[in-house]
C-alpha cells in the first residue's frame, strides 16, 4: 500500500533527503510506527501523529491512500 507523509519541522533533517514530502510503500497491516520507522525518524521526537487530519496513536492500521502528519516536539519558554 502507498501512503503520503508530511514531516513538519525539525523531524525533516533525520528523514530520508532532509525532504518534507515522501510517498511510503509500506505492507498491508502496517502501523503509524512501522512508517516512522521507515522514514528513520526517533518516535521520542514526534509530538503528534495526524492520519488524515486526526489524531492517531503508534499501533493505528494504516490503509492505502492515508495521509500521515507528523509533527515535532517543540520546547521554548
């Protein structure tokens, strides 16, 4: 199955060609994790996980044709 990723961010500079736009072929059951893990971006780095503008947890299935956001921790005062 192919799913869109959007990288916001930081999380751009550990993703494969520093890009913000990817397209995954990943297998039938594969999980939001399996895709950050795919793209070789730290989970501890992502603050929240969007699959087709709503919020999702690691273990969420993926199906083919989502859209995946995935956005960094941000810290500052």
């Amino acid at each position: 199955m192919k799913i869109s990723v959007r990288i916001c961010g930081h999380l751009q500079h550990d993703a494969p060609g520093k890009r913000a736009e990817h397209t995954l072929t990943l297998k039938p059951g594969a999980t939001l994790l399996d895709a950050i893990e795919e793209l070789g971006i730290p989970r501890a780095e992502v603050a929240m996980r969007l699959v087709n503008d709503q919020h999702v947890k690691n273990d969420h299935p993926l199906s083919d044709g989502d859209e995946l956001a995935l956005v960094p921790v941000i810290a500052g005062g």
